[in-house]
C-alpha cells in the first residue's frame, strides 16, 4: 500500500506543480486578455451609445430643420400666392377702368357723329325746304331769302336750336 500512496502523492505534487506552471504561464495572459477584451467591448458599447445619442440629436435637429423650411416654403408660397391676386386684382381693375374709358370714348364719338348727323340733316333739311317752297312759290329767291327762310323753318322745326 506504500506504492499506491508515493504514486498517489508524487501525482499528486504532479497536479500541484502543473496547476503552478500552468497558472502562471496560461492563466494569467488569458485572464490578462479576458480582462482587456472586455474593457474593450465596455468601451465600444459606451462609444455606440454616444454616436447613438449624437445620431438622435443630429435627427431631431435635421427634421426642426426641415419643419422650419416646410413652413419657410409655405410662407414664401403664400406671399407668391398673395402677391399674384394683388397682380391680377390690379390688372382686373386696370381692364374695368380701360373698358369704362373706351365705353366713355364711343359714346363721345356716338354723340359727336350724332350731332354732325343733325347738323348736316338741318341743313340738307333748309335746303329742302326752300327748293320745295321756290316750287310751290315758282319764283327763286335770293340767298339772303333762302337762308332767312331756311332759318325760320329751322327754327320751327328744331324748337329754336
């Protein structure tokens, strides 16, 4: 039994001295690099919820951006929108006061050609009138007999005009 137990202590120290070198040459490197890779990963994940954190601002601050030139852009469609009705209201205004000129200007003209139409009727009219008095008178009258009749016929024909 004194074999089993010199075996059992000589593996024994084996196992002990093994442990030692083993701790020392493989354990602590990897424990080393378990330690920095997760300092590592620590580190990263920190980093990603910055960026994550900036990416969130920087989001927040495009999309106010882009609200502040949608309502820029409805603002500046507005006053476009405003400034041609303003255009169109004076073009519109413009065209009624032409139109109430030209209609003032015709019925200048209409009245003007009206008054022309009569004056040269009078005397077409005098004119008549003396003929178809020298017929039924048979004589001829002198210009100051014809202008003195056509007068007064005139006269009584247009009221005195």
């Amino acid at each position: 039994m004194l074999d089993f137990s010199v075996s059992f202590f000589f593996s024994l120290l084996n196992i002990a001295v093994l442990f030692i070198v083993l701790k020392a040459i493989l354990f602590k490197p990897v424990s080393k690099f378990m330690a920095e890779r997760t300092a590592k990963i620590q580190n990263e994940i920190e980093t990603a919820a910055r960026d994550s954190e900036e990416a969130k601002s920087l989001r927040l601050k495009y999309e106010d951006k882009m609200n502040k030139a949608d309502i820029e852009a409805l603002k500046i469609t507005q006053a476009a929108r405003d400034a041609a009705e303003k255009q169109a209201f004076g073009i519109i205004q413009e065209g009624k006061e032409q139109a109430v000129r030209l209609v003032e200007a015709a019925r200048k003209q209409i009245m003007d050609e009206r008054r022309a139409a009569f004056l040269a009727f009078k005397a077409e009219a005098a004119t008549l009138v003396v003929a178809a008095a020298a017929r039924l008178l048979r004589r001829e009258f002198s210009d100051k007999d014809a202008r003195a009749q056509a007068e007064l016929a005139l006269r009584e024909l247009g009221g005195g005009d």
